[in-house]
C-alpha cells in the first residue's frame, strides 16, 4: 500500500454507524497480477450485517428529512473529495483489482459522476396532480423515500458499482448498506472515509466487508427492515437473491449478466468499428457484463474487418496495471483465467479456429492473452456462455435479419453494438435488438445521465439517469376530498 499517498484511505475494517469496527478474525486482499498480500481486512459476518441495517434505520429519519438542496450540498462535498484523491483511489483500485491504472482512474470519475449527476437530480424529485372524479376531490400524487436500501455489488468495478447505487440511494433520502465483494473490499472501504470526510452522517453509508456470502446475503435480501435491495453480479446468483427477497416482498433491482453481440454491417465504417470493438471487448481484461461477448459481420466486410481487428490487438500490450503502456491486465484469479480457456478449448473442438492468442500469457499466473476466434457459430461454447476475459468470437452472416436473429438467440439482454451508416438500417436494428442498452456507433455507452440496465435475464430496474432515481423512491397517491365544503 506504499502507492498510496493518503494513508487514511486505506480501511482495514467494516464502517457501520460511522465507526470501524474491527473483527476477531481477518481474510487477505491479494494482488491479482503478483499474487502478493496487499492488506488484511477484518471478516465481518451476520452480527455485523444486521447491525448495519439497524444503524440505517436509525439514521432514515433525520437523513429523509433533509430538504434535496442539504443532501446536495454534502454529496457535492463526496465528488469532490473522491476527485481530489482520483490517483490514490485509482492506486487502490488497481492494487486489489489489477485493472490499467489509467483504466482506474477513468472508473474512479465514472463513479463520482454519478455521485455528482444524482446530488442535483435529486432536487427534481417531482410529483403530480391528476384531475379528480368529482368536484369535491382533488388527487396528488408525491414520491417518498423507499427507506433502508442493502446491496451487494461485484469485484469488477469496485468503486463505480457502489457509487451508482449509492449515490442514487442517498439523493432519494434513504439510508444505504452495501456488501462490497471480499475480494476487492478496500475501494469501498475508501469510498466510506471519503463521505465521513464529506458530512455523511453516522448510519447513512455503511459498509459491510466479510466472506460469508451465503449468510450476510441472507440478512440483506430478508432483513424485515431493508425495504429495497439491489444487486449487481451473476444472473445465477441474482436468481437466488430475488428469491430470498421475496420473502418479505421487497423491492428488487438486479443488474445481471451479459452476452453483448456487436454487429457490423457492409455499410458501416470498419475503421470506427475495430476501434469500437477492440475498447468494448477488451477494457478490464474482458471482464465487464457490458463487453462485447460475440463479433457478428456481415459477409461482405467480415474479412477485412478481421485483419484490420486482428492487426489492432497484437497492439495490445498485456502487463500489471502499473506498468506504462499496459491496456490489458490480469484476470481476477487463476480459476477465472480457466474458465475462460476451457470456453475456447470447448469451442476449438467444436471446429473454430484460433487466429490470434488462445492460450495463458507469460506474464503471470492470472494473464490471458488477447484471443480472437474465428468460424464460430451461436450455439459454441464461446456464444452461449458470459465469457468475462479477452476472447473475442467472431461470427458471420448474410442478411440484417439474420443478423438480428442471431443477436437475439440469448436469454440475456443488457448491452448490445452494431456499426451501420444507413439511417434505415439503425431504427430498424436498433428497435429490432432486444437489449436494454443499444450502442450505434459506438463502444462505450455508460454515463450517468443514461439508465443503465437490462431486459430478459440480464435484470430489472435501471441505474443512472432520472429513472434511476425513481428506483429509489415509492409513489404515494393523496386523496383529498371534501374540498367544496
């Protein structure tokens, strides 16, 4: 932890009720590009969780009560602090979670956006009227707080999927918890010390690290004071959670798996979209639900795109993320790494082709190479399944409708790309696809004015934008009557 210039942003143990709380027992951080102990962080558990919750609920009513202009004022206070420690929390990222430090750094803003777009937004918190049935009666309609929110948020982007929830949780006035993954806990904890710093006060952010993922889990999603709860990770996992939600009848937003395909068509500007897809696949090692999962060109173009995208990623320099020049760093763990090459092996056999990498790097233990397939069809392994690593199917077709069709043979629905300069062809595709994200022209589409989220089984509910907020707060319908009297 010598990156780290603040000292005081590296949190060793749980933050409830604006105190850190140390645990008898204690699980390491490591270092996914050396495998090397970055810090030993205290294992909280049950106990630890449902205190969480109720410091939350102590602290909703005050935090509620607060008008959206006093609750702006501290989170402007939040950005602004976690941009003036941009470098050590993207140090920090990067030391747990291996990603480019410059890839780091760009999630450290992404997050504060969001932090940033929802303390104005949620001073436009607007409610209704509604002509009544009679004249004697008069129909408002307001939106309140939904109260205690727990979460439970992923590895991959450790300060940005907290911040997104967070952020959106608070300018609504509710209280928050969140279960950051164990394996990358000391953003989160970061994060935590900056919103001390801000003016949070005690009970409003609480973070709860441990590795008891079935138990806390269970407190989260079933505690009778958690009034909503919200998931980002595996569409099998968040099956589970929204099951245990059920029981007390929560409400529930999940932001799950992906297979995104990106499609270029004869039309399209083959240089704009190497580029677009080499970003969209490759960006944290492959490991985002928003990468790119299958490469889909039309035939007349499928060559020359292949040499010129196959040109682009032998660019591609693969290293510790602290290391000039790296643009793909280590895969999260060793199993991670095998998962991905049995996909490719699986797919190898069922009569693709590998054209580029395919095989672990020399770098270390936690590295893949930047992979590109070729003669892959819907059905392989490598088009079926989430990849979440730097392997990139590719996949012809003839026509805009089967290609269409061959984007929406999935059961997940988040992101989706596709290249094309016919304005036709965009309505029609980008109605056609059947994803709650749709990038035209583009590999990057996450920004915090935009509802980030998912159809099908990549999910429910939305982050980002005015329709994120609303996922935060109930409508309350007010009847007034007697009014002629």
């Amino acid at each position: 932890m010598q990156q780290v210039n603040d000292s005081g942003l590296v949190k060793l143990s749980s933050y409830i009720d604006g105190q850190w709380l140390e645990a008898s027992a204690r699980f390491d951080v490591i270092n996914p590009a050396n495998g090397q102990v970055v810090a030993q962080v205290s294992n909280a558990g049950i106990e630890e969780t449902e205190a969480a919750i109720l410091a939350a609920k102590k602290a909703l009513p005050a935090w509620s009560k607060k008008s959206a202009n006093e609750r702006a004022v501290i989170m402007r206070r939040w950005f602004n602090l976690m941009m003036e420690s941009q470098d050590d929390l993207g140090r920090i990222l990067t030391l747990e979670q291996g990603k480019p430090l410059a890839e780091a750094k760009g999630e450290i803003a992404y997050g504060a956006a969001f932090i940033d777009w929802f303390a104005e937004e949620g001073k436009r918190v607007y409610g209704d009227t509604i002509p009544g049935p009679a004249t004697d009666k008069r129909i408002i309609v307001i939106k309140q707080p939904v109260g205690v929110v727990a979460s439970i948020t992923p590895w991959n982007f450790p300060n940005a999927m907290i911040a997104r929830k967070a952020a959106a949780a608070l300018a609504a006035g509710c209280t928050f918890v969140v279960r950051p993954s164990p394996i990358t806990p000391l953003s989160a904890l970061a994060m935590a010390e900056l919103a001390e710093r801000a003016g949070v006060p005690a009970g409003v952010l609480n973070v709860v690290v441990g590795e008891d993922a079935v138990g806390m889990g269970k407190v989260l999603t079933q505690h009778p004071d958690v009034a909503k709860f919200t998931f980002t990770g595996s569409t099998a996992v968040g099956k589970i959670l929204m099951t245990q939600a059920a029981s007390t009848v929560k409400k529930v937003s999940m932001e799950l798996g992906g297979n995104a395909p990106f499609i270029v068509f004869d039309d399209a500007d083959i240089d704009a979209a190497v580029q677009g897809a080499l970003i969209s696949k490759y960006r944290n090692a492959g490991q985002t639900c928003v990468c790119t999962n299958r490469i889909l060109l039309q035939q007349g173009i499928a060559q020359e795109f292949t040499d010129k995208f196959a040109s682009a990623v032998a660019g591609l320099k693969v290293g510790d993320g602290f290391t000039d020049g790296t643009n793909v760093g280590p895969m999260i763990t060793s199993q991670a790494v095998d998962g991905v090459h049995k996909l490719v092996e699986e797919t190898i056999a069922a009569g693709a082709k590998v054209i580029a990498g395919g095989k672990r790097s020399t770098v270390g233990a936690n590295f893949y190479e930047p992979t590109i397939v070729i003669g892959v069809t819907n059905d392989m392994p490598l088009a079926s399944n989430e990849i979440f690593g730097p392997v990139a199917p590719i996949i012809t077709f003839e026509t805009e409708e089967e290609a269409i069709a061959l984007a929406n043979d999935t059961e997940y629905g988040l992101a989706a790309y596709f290249y094309s300069r016919d304005i036709g062809r965009v309505w029609r595709v980008g109605e056609g696809l059947e994803f709650g994200m749709v990038g035209v022209n583009e590999g990057i589409i996450s920004n915090a004015a935009a509802p980030f989220g998912g159809v099908k089984q990549s999910g429910n509910g939305r982050e980002g934008s005015k329709y994120g907020l609303d996922d935060y707060m109930e409508i309350k319908y007010l009847c007034m009557g007697g009014l002629d009297r």
